[in-house]
C-alpha cells in the first residue's frame, strides 16, 4: 500500500480523478514538493494543489503527509482552483506478512 501511496507515476493509473501530478522538487531523503491537479465533479471547477510531502517508513508501519506551499514557479492556474491542504496524511500499520490497517486523514480546504 506505501509503495502504491507513493508512487506518482502509477496513481495515474488508478487514480480516476488525476488531471496531473509530478515531483518539483526533492527537500530531503524523506520530503519533496509536488504539483497535484484533480477533477471535480459538474458544475465545480477542477482543483489543484502544491504540496510540501513528507514520509517515514517505521519497521512495518509508514506515514505519508502533506500540506500545501507556495512555489514561485507555479502559480494558481486560471482554469483550476488552488485549493489548500491544511494536513493530509496516512498512517499504514501493518497487520501480517500480507496485511495492513490504512487511516486517512484529509482537511482540505477546496475554496471556491
């Protein structure tokens, strides 16, 4: 579950509601600053979202989190809303050889 969490290039895949995402920049091993864009539902406008992420793998137990920066290189587009990530995260704890309990924790402010 981490690795499908974390990895950018197959959220395209299973993720319905992805416009565009991708890396801008890597701050430490454990933290980097992505770009996300999400469709919302008619007659909303899409969302979109720069986000300072941060994640700890902990023996079988991980955390992913996030909440939204500035970036001078991308700013708010005039065909989506940037809206805020006050802070979302997951906590995944695992369970078994093959298992896992996964929490989410999402405040978001989509304004607008």
């Amino acid at each position: 579950i981490y690795d499908v969490l974390h990895d950018i290039e197959y959220r395209k895949k299973w993720d319905t509601n992805v416009i565009e995402t991708f890396d801008i920049g890597k701050l430490t091993v454990n933290s980097d600053v992505g770009y996300y864009a999400c469709r919302c539902p008619k007659p909303l406008k899409n969302r979109d979202f720069i986000t300072l992420r941060s994640w700890l793998p902990m023996g079988s137990d991980y955390i992913i989190m996030n909440y939204s920066v500035k970036h001078p290189n991308y700013p708010p587009r005039k065909d989506m809303v940037r809206a805020v990530s006050i802070q979302t995260g997951y906590l995944i704890q695992g369970t078994g050889a093959k298992s896992c309990t996964i929490t989410y924790l999402a405040q978001v402010d989509p304004r607008g």
